[in-house]
C-alpha cells in the first residue's frame, strides 16, 4: 500500500472525508477507487459511492478476493443507507452472500 492510500485511509478513520478525496481524487486504481467511494458515502453521496464501490469490485476481480468482497460488503452498507433494499446493486443478495463466504 502506497503512501497516499495509507494518508487518505487515516483521514477517513477519522472521519475527514474531504482530505481523503484530496489524495485519492485523479487515481482510478482499484484502493483509490475503493476509498473515494467510502468517502463519497460518508458526503452523502450515495449514488456516486455506489458506483465507485462497484468499479473497485471489479478492478479487484478474482485475484483479489478479499478487497472484492468488501467493496460488496461497503456498497451494501451504501444501499442501506439510501433504504434500497430490493437488491438492485451489483447482483444484489447474490453477491453479499458471496462476500460473507470470502
């Protein structure tokens, strides 16, 4: 892990969003991808973590299952938070149970 994906993971630990965006904002690799969705979530931002969450989920792919999984896990958490609960995510159900399994 680089040192900008470990400054911009500190400041959402503590709750600064907007540091966190500063750091991560013009990268498109899969835990630059992952944090600015969480830190898209935490704005309120909810469509745009969603599918920010979705594209690190599959940059990860299989080589990566761990991170793919809680990219799933985090836009689950996402829908939550919008009260979408029909499962129109990334697959839906079907991937969080695939997630809980990794």
């Amino acid at each position: 892990m680089d040192s900008m994906i470990s400054a911009a993971a500190r400041a959402l630990a503590g709750g600064d969003a907007l540091t966190a965006l500063q750091r991560v904002a013009l990268r498109d690799d899969p835990p630059a991808l992952a944090l600015r969705g969480i830190a898209m979530a935490q704005l309120g931002e909810h469509p745009r973590a969603r599918e920010l969450l979705r594209r690190a989920a599959r940059a990860f792919g299989a080589h990566e299952p761990v991170a793919r999984a809680r990219c799933v896990v985090a836009e689950a958490e996402v829908a939550l938070a919008q009260r979408d609960l029909g499962g129109d995510g990334s697959k839906g159900p079907a991937a969080l149970l695939a997630a809980a399994h990794t």
